[in-house]
C-alpha cells in the first residue's frame, strides 16, 4: 500500500507544478494582451550637440582659460536650476517672489526658448512607418507653440500609392494648424517620398540626395502562355466591367490595357496637382517626366530650396531653439524585425548608385 501513497504523492507534486507553470504562462500571456502597442519617446538632442559643442571648446583651452570658463559654467547651471524650479511654481499656480537680483538675472539667461521637434521618416515600399508617423504627429500637434516648428528628416524612394499618399496627409495636417514644417532630406526623397517633402514650407537636401520621380509606375507578371501551353485554364468571374484590368493568370485584352494606363494617368495627374498646389512656382510638366535629380540641379528647378544637412540645419537652431527629438517606437516581434532587416537590405541593393 506504501507505493499507491508514493504514487499519489508524486501526482500531487506533478500536478501542482504543471499548475504553477501554467498559471505563470497565462499571466505572461494577459501581460502582453494588455501591452500598449508601442510608446511614445521624446529627447532632448540639444543637450548632446551643446555637450559636444562645450567639449570641443574646453579641449582648446589653456589651463587658466579652462578654470575661468568652468567657474561660469557652474554660474550659468546654478541660474537656469534657480529658474527651473521658479517656472516650475509658477506652473502650480503658486506666488513667485523675483525681486532678487539673481533671479531677475537668472530670467534674463534662461528665458524659456522656443521648440524644435524633429521627427524622422525611413520609408518602406509599402509605407507602414505612417502609423508611427501618425502618433508622433498627433503628439507634437497637442502640445506645439506658435513660436515653435517641426523638421522632418526624410528618406524614401517612395512606394504604394495609397501609403505614401496618408503619410502626406499626416503631414498636411501641419499646414492646416499653421505649423511651420522643414523637410531634411540627406539620402534620397522621390516619388511617393517627394510627395511627402513638398507639403513642408521648406525643403532642404544634401548636395547629392536623389529628389523628384514624380511619376507613377505598375508592373504586372502574366503567366497566361505559360499555363496555356500546360494546358492549364484559369477560371476568372468578376461583376463590372473593369473589375480586373489586367491579371496574372487570365489573357490580357487591349482593352483591360488602355484602362489600366488611363488608371495609371490619372494618378499621376493626382500626384501633379498635389505638387502644384505644395510648390506652386515649380514648372510641374518639366519635371513630372518620372526623372529623379541630384539636389543642386532639383534646386534650380525649384524641387528643394536650400542646399545642406539635417545636421547643419539642427546646429544652426542650437542656440535659441530646445531641440526635441519625437519617436514612437511600435513593439515588434522577431519576425517582423527580421523581416525589416531583410526588406532594407534589399532596398539598398536596388536604389544604391555608384561613382
């Protein structure tokens, strides 16, 4: 009787562990269910460009120039805490005294400056960075100043229409609220990714960022000869006339051809018009050939207006904007990050040109 108690002892112990273990599983599994799909990530880059901007002018410095420069450093940080904490107060709506001498001065040096919210944009073919994209809008939109802007840095070849055409729409949405929006462009911006650029107010390029492709492309296999000739037969019903153009399996007709290219033109007359209207001292007919341009001669069509950086731009507003970087980073699962690396890879192979 010794090993029946045995037994029923160790099934006990069995079942309670498989129990544990179980439990642990489904809270895991509730965990992720009730996970935000992705969270919003604000910095401020500022602080890094004033960092190494201070170290550079430290490292040239003799000793006595340095203790100098460190004691005003130490002055300069004790005010703007001094102040932090004033505004601070006066957030709370608690009464403030600033009739010191040093926070009169300290108001005077750290006067809150206005805000540069930079946003990036690395477009795939089939754009699903635009749902990123929309939360960082909607964020940067809740709480933006009339003193403030918005840069966008910019890289894409473009890709799906319907795609490419919400994330200007995300983007317009600048405009109509009176957002003053830049457009950083250092590697490329064609097509669907011009599309984006032009809705901003400005447009700056690297000297040989690829810009323009305003022009609208479709590519469909047929393999109608190859099954016929296997005596295959593919068996295609559709209600309305242009329900399919033209197909993969089935025989194209000259017909189902002239509808689709009359598709075709009418969507690049879309993108025409959304560029005339973005950038109306642009020629739209010369340079909505499908052609792409380096950035010095896309300047002298009126594609970009400045040549530079993102970098040089950012530097230049250093001094009287807070520089905010805006990103929402989506939760993603390994297949989809493989996934990603793979279609990059790709897409640098096939839109990589060489000296």
């Amino acid at each position: 009787m010794s090993w029946i108690f045995e037994y029923l002892l160790f099934l006990a112990k069995s079942i309670t562990i498989v129990a544990a273990i179980a439990g642990v599983l489904l809270f895991i599994v509730s965990l992720r269910k009730r996970a935000p799909a992705g969270s919003l990530e604000v910095k401020d880059i500022s602080e890094n460009y004033t960092e190494l901007k201070e170290m550079m002018q430290y490292s040239s410095m003799n000793d006595a120039e340095a203790k100098v420069w460190e004691k005003q450093q130490k002055k300069q940080r004790k005010l703007e805490k001094k102040q932090e904490k004033l505004e601070a107060k006066k957030a709370s709506k608690e009464e403030v005294s600033e009739s010191t001498t040093d926070s009169a001065e300290a108001k005077k040096s750290t006067q809150e400056k206005s805000k540069l919210y930079v946003l990036s944009f690395n477009g795939s073919m089939d754009a699903k960075e635009v749902e990123d994209l929309r939360q960082e809008v909607t964020a940067v939109l809740s709480v933006i100043k009339p003193e403030d802007k918005v840069a966008l840095k910019l890289e894409s070849p473009g890709g799906v229409v319907h795609g490419y055409g919400l994330a200007a729409s995300q983007l317009m949405r600048f405009k109509q609220h009176n957002v003053e929006l830049i457009a950083l462009v250092d590697k490329v911006a064609a097509s669907g990714g011009y599309m984006m650029a032009c809705t901003a107010s400005k447009i700056i390029a690297a000297p040989f960022a690829i810009i323009g492709s305003i022009g609208v492309v479709a590519q469909i296999p047929n393999f109608h000869r190859l099954l016929k000739k296997n005596d295959i037969d593919v068996e295609l019903q559709t209600a309305g006339e242009y329900k399919r153009t033209l197909t993969l399996f089935g025989e194209n007709t000259d017909e189902g051809r002239k509808k689709f290219q009359e598709e075709l033109n009418e969507t690049h007359l879309l993108f025409k018009d959304f560029v005339r209207e973005n950038r109306p001292n642009v020629d739209i007919d010369a340079v909505a050939t499908g052609e792409h341009w380096f950035a010095t001669q896309a300047k002298d069509k009126g594609l970009v207006d400045e040549i530079g950086t993102s970098d040089d731009y950012i530097l230049s507003h250093l001094e009287n904007y807070k520089i905010l970087s805006v990103k929402y980073r989506r939760n993603k699962k390994l297949s989809e990050r493989v996934a990603n690396q793979v279609t990059k890879g790709v897409e640098r192979v096939l839109f990589r040109r060489q000296f």
